[in-house]
C-alpha cells in the first residue's frame, strides 16, 4: 500500500480522510470455478526486500507467495516501485505467477489505483480536448441517481458551472493506444498528479480496448485488464494446472509543479512533454527484475502491407495508415478478445510501411485491419522473436472479404458507429464537456424513440444518407409505461433486374450487447440469418462509440429478391432494457460474380 506522498510542500498527496489501505494501490479482482462470486485482492504483499539501493536508484519488492495450503488469489506476487534520482515520481510495476498444478481461476480486472485529496485536486485532464472542472465527491452524493449507479445528475452542485450536469466515470475512458497520461491538477498548489503509461503491451485486448482513465473522487487509475467494453471474452480463464507469467507496467506515476502566478494548464503542457520522454524511453533500462526484457533482448518485424480488391482495383492498394500488430498465435481476430499474453502494435503509415518495434522473445501472430477495408487481416506463418532478431516481411497482402461487385453500402468500414448519426443529447442530462463528442452522452438510447416516435427507422438507398438517417445505435423502443421492446430497422431498395446466384450481405458490427440481430429478405416475420444471443460489451451504456468486433457474411438466393423495390429487415430481436442493441459499422450488398440475369 502507498499511504503518503509528500510532495510540493503538501504533507500527503493522497485522500487522507480514507483508510491507509484505500489511497494507493494495486488490485485484482477474480473468483474460482467452485466460488464464481467477484473478490477484491489488493495484493498486500507478506515479504520486503530491497532490490537496489544506489545513488542513483532505488527498487523495492514486496512479494507474497502462495501454495497449496494458502488461502486466496492464487498467485505469486511480486510488486515493484522505483525511484531515480532526478525524478519527480516514481514507477511501479508487478509480476504475478502461476505454477503448474494450481487450481483454476478466473481475473476480471486488475488496476494500480491512487485516491487524491478531495479538497486540493479538482481538474481533471485527459487530452488536450478532454480536460474540466470537475465535480466534487459530496455533488454526486448529493445529486440524482440516474439508469445506474456510475451515473449521477449534479442537482445540488456548489459550483453552478457544472450544477444540471451529468457525471459519469466511463464518460472518461480512453482506448489502451490512447491512453498515455492523464491525471489531476491542485489550483491552488500548482501541483500536478499524472499516471503515464509509456507502453501497452502489457494490456489486454489490444490497441483499440477502451478502459477507465481518472474520475471523480479525485481518483487516477492505470488499468490493465478488464472486461469493460468487451464482456466475458476479456475475462482472463486459468484451468487446473496452467502456469502463467505477466509483467504488468512499469507505469510512472508523475508529479509536477509551476511557479506562482503562472497558469496551472501549464502542469498539464509539462506532464505531455514528460509522457513523451517516457514513451522514447521504452522499454526502460532501469528495472531489476530479469522477467522485463530490455531492448537489447528484444526482436523487431518490418514490412509493407498492401490491399487487393479486384472490384476495386486490379493493382495493389497501399494498406495506408493500416494498424498492424503481433498478438500471441490464434485465429482472426483473436486479437481482440486475447488476455494472457503481450501485444505489441504500430499504426502504418500512408504506404503501409510498418515497423513494430521493442517486440519481447516469442511466438506471434501478425493480425491488422485497414480502415476503409472490411475484415481482419492475419499473416500465415507463426513468427518466432528471438533477442535482437529483425524481421523483414517486405511485401504482405490482404484480400478483404469480397464475392462480386457493391450494389450499395452503408457507413465507412472503420471498426466504429462515429460517422453514423449521433443525436444531440437530452438538454435536462448533459456533460458540457462533450459538447462535440455527443457519443459520450448520457441517455442517448431514449433519443432514438423521440426521434423516431411512431415509426422504426427506414433507409432508402440512393436518397437517404447514413451521416443524418442512420441512427448510431440499434436499440430497442422506450414505451410510455417505461418497458422497453424490440425495433426493426428497414433498408429499401431497387434492382432493376436480378441476377441468379447468391448476392452476399455483409455485415460488421461495431458493437453487440446481449442482442439477437435477425435478418428478414422482403419478408419481416420470416428470418433468413440470425446471429444468434451476441456481445456484452454495454458499450451503449458506458457511451461508446464500438465494443468488440463482429463481422457477418450472408448469403442471399437470388430467389428471395425481386425486380424492382425490395426490403431487408433488421430486427434486434432482444427487449427489456434499454442497453440491449448494436452498433453498425458498415454494411454492404454485393450482386452476384456471374453475369447472368434473369
């Protein structure tokens, strides 16, 4: 436990009024096969030694060990912190074991936390755009509670510039790629509190995996795994007997200070410039533990990544600004729902020339995705790490998902609902920070039934335009008793004569939570594809704009459509609240190869 930083002639940096256990610390949260209920582990170590005590650093470890007849989370644990001289923090970083004939586990989520003093630190800074006043602990116990607990109406705020707002914690997430340095200025001190994350790899679920940041309380978390914006596929499943090995971080918990008279976002503008020297910094040189590699032990792979589309063009495309990566080996995709091992990944650039540096010894997986191009890409050889090795694929092709040509399509094949219509929020529960992200609003599942009151939403292909007629978010019908039921979705369109074969549906969906997509040709009550019970990622619930993953292929009979107008119902046939539904990513109808009509 971390229970006192001075700092900047503060005595404690951190929330005083709390228990010395709940001001800074690592935790896990997991459960058993026999017992599935959640507990909360907060890694307390039972062992200290000093590592290295230097000049110029200092490390220490506290361990705990477990074994047969220990009770608890079945790990070993080994947590890190690291002081240098010349810096203002520190670093903290932890590796956590699994010997083989252990019992089988479960982790949800595991995280390294500090609560702040409530009455020194209250703006909060996530990005450039993404920085406020921010509410107090007391407004939302004083406030409303909203659809759940997290959300809360500021109705008894102190501070009128935020009193009628709402406030809500995964208002503030941040994907893994995004997310390098956030944290708390202190106004009247001119101090700043910053987590800095200058890599991901440790993280789960890959570049795009969206997670917590920092929120009221004052609190600031790094986290590193976690089944928010995924559901059950990030939960990371241990069975009888398997062993495991994971260094998580280090992380570089930063502290900084401005002079009197000057403008506390210039804490803000230095913490930027120290994420910076961070991330050049990857991977340290510094930590002791033999388990962090560093990046003379570490292996590199290069390439050019190019697109074939032959109905769009004969030659090679440049996959530009492609995002390629190395995940442990597994099927397309899997990226995205992997949880034990490292991902290392890089975005291309405007040739599809890829470098992925810093890469830790082992076997991988190449996976990416082009934005503009439908489907997952994956490299069909394992690639085996060694230290210092560096690896040139040169030129590596992607063939999207393609069976004849595009009769229409809606939306941008990018993996996110962003450029579908997004409505302004309800006046009465808005966060004025998000004045241009309305995404991030609270309630915007019910917009969808003011919107569109009497009738589910209907789309003319050729007329009507998904940036202002596709509603962002496939949600069920509020009803005026307060239940909720489901909706189905109309595209109209014209064949001016049909060829036989099969025409192919496709697809993507950016998000599901807990949703049934059924599929109707020219007919709502008769169901020519289902997806089946997906997702529960909840990202319309915790205002995102994607979840995980999905892509569907459907094959249509050309005897189902017909010349002239024709319908295919989208029916998410799951009810009863709110946050059951889907997000779109794109979809697309392609006429059959043949040249055939009839």
């Amino acid at each position: 436990m971390i229970v006192r930083i001075q700092y900047n002639g503060i005595d404690n940096i951190l929330a005083v009024d709390n228990e010395e256990n709940n001001r800074g610390y690592w935790d896990f949260i997991w459960s058993t096969p026999r017992h599935q209920v959640d507990n909360l582990d907060k890694l307390e170590g039972t062992n200290f030694h000093v590592v290295m005590e230097e000049d110029n650093q200092v490390e220490l470890s506290f361990t705990r060990t477990w074994n047969s007849t220990s009770k608890g989370l079945p790990l070993n644990i080994d947590k890190r912190f690291i002081m240098l001289r010349g810096g203002s923090g520190f670093y903290s970083y932890a590796i956590v074991e699994r010997l083989k004939g252990w019992p089988g586990t479960s982790l949800t989520e595991g995280r390294i936390v500090f609560k702040l003093q409530k009455n020194m630190f209250q703006y909060m800074a996530l990005s450039d755009e993404r920085q406020r006043i921010m509410p107090s602990y007391k407004d939302r116990e004083n406030g409303k509670k909203l659809a759940y607990p997290e959300a809360v109406l500021l109705i008894n705020s102190r501070n009128h510039l935020i009193r009628g707002e709402v406030d809500d914690k995964y208002q503030y997430s941040s994907d893994n790629k995004n997310n390098r340095v956030h944290g708390w200025i202190c106004p009247n001190h001119l101090t700043g509190f910053w987590i800095i994350t200058p890599s991901d790899e440790f993280k789960t679920g890959g570049p795009t995996k969206q997670d917590l940041t920092s929120h009221v309380g004052p609190i600031v978390l790094s986290m590193f795994f976690s089944t928010h914006y995924a559901g059950k596929p990030l939960i990371i499943e241990f069975l009888n007997d398997e062993p495991w090995k994971k260094v998580f971080g280090p992380v570089f918990i930063y502290l900084n200070s401005a002079s009197q008279g000057q403008n506390p976002l210039v804490l803000w503008d230095d913490a930027k410039k120290q994420m910076l020297k961070e991330t050049k910094s990857w991977p340290y040189d510094f930590p002791r533990s033999h388990d962090f590699p560093r990046a003379n032990q570490r292996g590199s792979v290069s390439g050019q990544l190019l697109v074939h589309d032959r109905y769009i063009s004969q030659k090679y495309i440049e996959a530009k600004y492609s995002y390629i990566g190395l995940a442990p080996p597994g099927n397309l995709g899997s990226w995205q729902s992997e949880n034990k091992g490292y991902q290392f990944w890089t975005q291309a650039n405007a040739n599809g020339m890829f470098v992925i540096n810093n890469v830790r010894a082992g076997n991988y997986c190449l996976y990416g995705w082009v934005p503009g191009y439908i489907g997952d890409y994956k490299y069909n050889a394992i690639i085996n790490i060694v230290p210092g090795s560096h690896i040139n694929l040169k030129n590596i092709l992607y063939e999207p998902p393609r069976n004849g040509p595009t009769l229409w399509e809606i939306g941008i094949p990018d993996r996110t609902a962003a450029e579908f219509f997004v409505p302004k929020p309800n006046s009465r529960l808005i966060n004025r920070l998000y004045v241009n992200h309305w995404f991030r609003q609270y309630g915007l599942w019910d917009r969808y039934t003011e919107i569109h009151p009497n009738q589910d939403l209907v789309y003319k292909i050729g007329t009507s335009k998904y940036q202002t007629d596709w509603y962002f978010a496939h949600v069920n019908r509020r009803m005026d008793n307060g239940t909720y039921i489901p909706t189905t979705w109309r595209i109209i369109f014209n064949l001016e004569n049909v060829k036989l074969g099969n025409y192919t549906f496709l697809l993507a969906l950016a998000s599901a939570n807990e949703a049934e997509l059924q599929v109707g040709i020219n007919n709502e009550s008769t169901h020519d594809f289902t997806t089946g019970e997906i997702g529960k990622d909840n990202t319309i619930a915790r205002h995102g704009i994607y979840g995980l993953y999905w892509l569907y292929i459907v094959d249509i009979s050309s005897s189902r459509l017909g010349r002239g107008t024709n319908t295919i119902f989208l029916t998410q046939s799951r009810g009863s609240s709110p946050w059951m539904g889907i997000m779109y990513d794109y979809i697309r109808l392609e006429a059959p190869s043949t040249s055939r009509s009839m």
